[in-house]
C-alpha cells in the first residue's frame, strides 16, 4: 500500500479530542508524504499482545472497551490504533478514512478479529451486545438492543435489526473465515 511519504518536519502530533475527555496525543511518524506512519502508535495499541488480550475479553462489553479503547484511559485501542498507525487524514478524519484503501484492510482484520472473538464461545457470544445508540453516548441516548433496526441503504436493501447483523456467518453476509 505504499510507504511513507517523504518525511515532513512540519507534522506533528494529532491530537484526539474525544467529547469532554482529556485530550489524547498520539506522535507523528517518520513520514508525512503519502502517509504517516507512527510504528510507535502501532507498538502501543494494535500490535499482536492487544490483539491477544482483545480475544481473551470474556464479555462483549469488556471486548468493545478494549477494541475501542477505554474513553479518559488515554487508550485508543486496537481500532484506533489501527486507523492512527497511518496517520494523516485517512485516520484524523473518519468522513475521509474510507477513501485509503488500507482502510478496508484494516476493518477486515477487525472483522476476522470480531469473528475469532465470537467463535470462541459462539454459543453465549452470538447475541451478546452493549452500549448505547450512540458514539460515547453524545448525543445521550437509549441501550441498543437486538432488535434495534440499523438502515444499510443501498449496500443491504433496507433495515434490518441488529440481531441480523450480529454473526457474519449467518443472515444476510453468511461468510466464514479459515484458519
């Protein structure tokens, strides 16, 4: 997916605001051209060891505060480790990240690690959600439940409820990952 870029003095850290928590600062990489990429970020919060610890969580509750990063630990998690290891606008600006390829593997490797995750106890995991209807409850809203609707547009034909969309292997994407 190419390389760095050549490197810019002038970048600097990112800075992340994450509604009223402390400010997280996350360093520049050696790059700046193309990309940015923070092999620091990386080593810190998407590196083989989270991703361990992110399937040993026995909860989806625990599972999504070690994915997503625990708000006010200064922890982004595996996700926004993933997405800040390239720094840059692919990973500053979420209206812009799917324009970078590298964007789809990332949320591929999400996925397979989701998949994992829920097939190591898919019995008590395939069901299992939590949470609220909105990114860090702002604004405030209700719990989403199962049979919450989530509209797919055009890439799912319509609604469809959260317990549909809960097992890759099942519903409307019946895939399966080999290990």
């Amino acid at each position: 997916m190419s390389g760095n870029g050549e490197y810019i003095p002038s970048n600097g850290a990112i800075t992340l605001l994450l509604g009223n928590y402390a400010p997280v600062v996350l360093p520049a990489g050696s790059g700046g051209g193309c990309r940015d990429i923070s092999a620091a970020v990386n080593m810190d919060y998407a590196n083989a060891t989270a991703i361990v610890n992110l399937l040993g969580q026995n909860n989806i509750a625990d599972f999504q505060l070690t994915m997503q990063g625990i708000p006010g630990s200064g922890n982004i998690g595996v996700h926004g480790g993933g997405h800040y290891t390239i720094g840059g606008d692919p990973a500053d600006d979420v209206f812009s990240s799917p324009g970078d390829p590298v964007f789809y593997l990332h949320h591929g490797m999400i996925d397979l690690t989701w998949w994992v995750w829920q097939m190591l106890d898919f019995k008590h995991r395939r069901n299992q959600i939590s949470g609220t209807q909105s990114l860090l409850n702002q604004p405030l809203s209700a719990n989403v439940t199962l049979d919450d609707t989530v509209d797919l547009y055009y890439t799912g034909g319509g609604p469809i409820t959260m317990r549909e969309l809960m097992s890759v292997n099942e519903g409307p994407f019946c895939y399966n990952y080999s290990l």
